[in-house]
C-alpha cells in the first residue's frame, strides 16, 4: 500500500517505488482525508489540495482511494481490507505528522503489515544535519555549509504504476467522492502545474533571481512555494535543474532554509506556537479593543503604510504574498503595532496557498525577533524607505491599492518613529 500524504505526486516519489517493488504484486494508492486537518486548513490550501488529488486520481485511471477519517483508524482498515504486507510513505517530520504516524503504527501493530517510511519533502530530512557534537544547528550560515556538504540524492525515476488495485474490488473501501474546491486559486494545482512553472521559471527568470528576488513589482520570484508544500514536485527534482551560476546557487539558498525551519521544528516543536527564544516572554505587548482595531487594519490593508497594505491586500485577494513584503508586514505588525507574533502566523495561515507550519512560523519568529538566527530585536524595518529600495517606481503598491493617490487612503495609523522608539523602550525593559 502506498499511502500519500504530502508527497501528491508520481514522478520522484521513493514511497511508490518501493510501494511497487519489482511489480509482482497490487497496489494500493490512497489518501486520507483527515477532518482534524480540514478544519484547520484555510479554504486555499483545501482547495489546492483537493485539485491535486482530482489530478493523481485521473493519471491513475480513477484508481486513487480517497477515504475520510482518522488514519489511526482508516489505514489498519484498509490494510486489513486487501491484505496489505507494508505500508510506504514519505516521511512527515511535523509534531502533527509524527503524532499522527506514531499513533498509525501503534494501530497496525496487530495487522502484522509493515511500516516503510523513506525520504521526506525535503532535500535533507530534518535531523540528519548536525554539529560536530551532534547538536542542532541554530544559526542558518553554517547550517547552510553542513547541509551542501551533506547532498542529496538524484531524483527517484517513478512513474504511474500499471498494477494498481481498484477501489471498486475493495469491500468496503469506504471511498469517497473528492470535494469540489471551495474556492478559486491563482495558479493551478497538480503535478503537471508544477513541472510547467518549474520549467518556465528556469528558462525565463533563474538568470536574474539573484539580483531581482527581492522586487516586489517585478513578479520573478519561482512560485513554487505551494508545489513545494504539498509535494506536487520534490525539491530534489528542481535541484537536478539548477546548475552552479551565482542566481542558481541563491535559488538553491532559499531551498536551503526551507529545510533549516523544518529542522528547527522539528527540534524545537514547541516553537510552534511559542517564542523561540524565551527571554522574549516577558516582552510588553499590546491586547485588548485598541490593539484589535489595529489588527484589524493591518488584515485588511489600511494601515496607511502602502507596502504594508499592498502585501495584506495581495494575500487576501489572492493567497500569496512575495516574500520581501512578507518580512516587512510581520514586522510592522510586530515592531509598529506592538501586536503578539502568533496573530499574524495565524492570519497568514488562514489565508496562504503555501501555509506551511515551518515556514511560516520561524519566518515570523525571524521577524519578531524572537527565533533562531533571528533579525535582531532592535532592527526595525522602516517600510517607507524600504518601499523606495524594493518598489522604486510604486508599480507594486498601485497594483494592490488602486485608491492609493487619492484621498480615499487612509493616514498612517501609527507613527513609525515613535513606534520604533517604543519598540526599543520595551526591549530595553527585558
Ligand atoms: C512572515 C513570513 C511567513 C512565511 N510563510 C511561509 C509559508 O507559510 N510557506 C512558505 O512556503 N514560505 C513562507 N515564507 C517564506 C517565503 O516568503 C515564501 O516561501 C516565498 O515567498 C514563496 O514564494 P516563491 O516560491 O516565489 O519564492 P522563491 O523566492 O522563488 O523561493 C523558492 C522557494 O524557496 C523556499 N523559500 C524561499 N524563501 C524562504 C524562507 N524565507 N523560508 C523558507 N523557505 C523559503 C520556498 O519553498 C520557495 O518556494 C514566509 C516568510 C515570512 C517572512
């Protein structure tokens, strides 16, 4: 049985191969649908999740076994169902995804089937790289440098398997219909969406990444953020396309980093949802019905800061925002409005295609300045002076607030150099 997970894809998947062994025997492709994960997932994510399974189930033939429910539950079911000797997946190094695999292999314990996790969604799987002392790493740079020296292997060659069993034999298999997408995306899910924007990425932009990933208004950046995130491709199989020029070896940085907040959960988890660093818990923050209304304005894109609000306002309407603009709205929301990190994580989560646990809270840590390898509390980004670095012409900020030249834009609701003061009092105090 070949149990997908965040790996939705044929092509480069380890746990097919192995799944399908030398093709002498059935297999089982299925996914499970997990209710505690659909309830937490933003509307995109689902949606993009969705469309990639109605893709996989096509190139197999209608032959992918959707279920719903608990896996703990689900996967002994199955495997008691057809019979299975092994269970293969990638493995998922999340505190979510190791709780709920620990809890499936406990169930199966019974079932005499076999466990067989290989590979992960990353080019180096969390924990593998370590100091000389076998510590985690906690600043990225020489993560960086063991991480390179450690490599990675060449992409599997995997492909639809021929001898796949069909659901309809399977009594009950409990399969379900795939639910419609509850909303629309702004690029396509699926494999072959990915390999497009991979392909396309490599020929008309890698060349310039290095110079132009930071531009906002220049749409350059590789997109692949969401691909990556549900394993519509592997990063190994990206990796194998980018050669050794200087904008190809800062691509493969970004990688890199992916892989570094991975391991730093997966070391840490409870950075999850707590500072990193705890000599920041006692740091002042604001609560209450001001500091409400001021999130409020920051979500929607009236703060007045226009790369502040042209971000929010690209994130609601489209579920992405480029990662320069990023940085500088966590840190307003942090450093300007005094608000508590996890706020902003968690609207972020609501609302990105590519949410992703790692990512997404270690780069808001990064921009509290509460994580690993953290920007340092007292550097407050000035979003005025960075919008005329990253924005040189405004053609970012008049794309997302078409308002902006009139007097239909609000005033700036803060005033940053107070607020940067105020920032550094409450830092001094700690
Ligand atoms: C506050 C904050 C929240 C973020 N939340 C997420 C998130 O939920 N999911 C997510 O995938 N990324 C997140 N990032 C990282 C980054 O912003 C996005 O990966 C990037 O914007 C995606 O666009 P792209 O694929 O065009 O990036 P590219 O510039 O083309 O980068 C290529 C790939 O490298 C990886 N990458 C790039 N930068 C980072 C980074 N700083 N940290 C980790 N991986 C990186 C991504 O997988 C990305 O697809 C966050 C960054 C910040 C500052």
């Amino acid at each position: 049985m070949c149990w997908l997970r965040r790996d939705l894809r044929l092509g480069d998947l380890p746990a097919l191969g192995e799944a399908i062994g030398d093709g002498n025997r059935e297999v089982l492709v299925c996914f499970v649908l997990d209710p505690r994960l659909e309830s937490s997932s933003g509307e995109r994510r689902l949606a993009f999740l969705y469309d990639s399974l109605r893709e996989l189930d096509a190139k197999l033939d209608g032959k992918l076994l959707v279920v719903r429910g608990r896996p703990d539950e689900e996967i002994p079911r199955l495997v008691d169902a057809v019979g299975a000797g092994s269970v293969h997946v990638s493995e998922d190094f999340s505190p979510f995804g190791r709780r709920r695999d620990d809890a499936v292999v406990t169930a199966l314990e019974e079932s005499g089937a076999t466990w067989q996790p290989v590979g992960s969604p990353y080019l180096v799987s969390p924990g593998r790289v370590t100091k000389s002392d076998g510590t985690p790493y906690k600043v990225f740079t020489p993560f960086f440098r063991a991480w390179r020296d450690h490599g990675w292997r060449a992409p599997a060659k995997t492909e639809a398997p021929s001898n796949i069993l069909n659901p309809s034999d399977i009594h009950p298999s409990g399969r379900i219909r795939i639910p419609a997408a509850p909303t629309t995306l702004d690029l396509p899910a699926g494999e072959d969406a990915a390999l497009e924007r991979w392909r396309t990425f490599v020929d008309d932009d890698l060349s310039g990444y290095e110079s132009d990933r930071d531009r906002p208004d220049l749409d350059v950046s590789s997109r692949m953020s969401a691909y990556l995130k549900f394993g519509n491709i592997h990063p190994r199989t990206m990796a194998a396309d980018l050669g050794r020029s200087q904008s190809a070896q800062a691509y493969l940085r970004e990688l890199a980093f992916r892989d570094f907040y991975a391991d730093v959960l997966y070391n840490w988890p409870k950075s999850l949802w707590h500072n990193w660093n705890d000599q920041f818990d006692d740091i002042a923050l604001d609560t209450g019905k001001s500091a409400e209304k001021h999130f409020d304005a920051w979500r929607e894109g009236r703060t007045g800061f226009p790369l502040v609000d042209a971000g929010m306002r690209q994130l609601s309407e489209t579920g992405f925002m480029h990662n320069r603009v990023r940085m500088i709205a966590a840190s307003f929301l942090v450093k300007d409005l005094h608000l508590p990190w996890w706020w902003g994580a968690k609207w972020f989560l609501d609302q990105l295609t590519d949410g992703d646990m790692a990512s997404n809270q270690h780069g808001w840590q990064w921009a509290a300045g509460t994580g690993t390898d953290a920007a340092p509390y007292f550097r407050v980004f000035n979003p005025e002076t960075q919008a005329k670095k990253f924005d040189p012409d405004g053609d970012y900020i008049r794309r997302w607030i078409p308002e902006f030249d009139t007097d239909d834009y609000p005033e700036p609701i803060v005033d940053h150099k107070a607020e940067r003061e105020e920032a550094l009092r409450r830092f001094g105090e700690l």
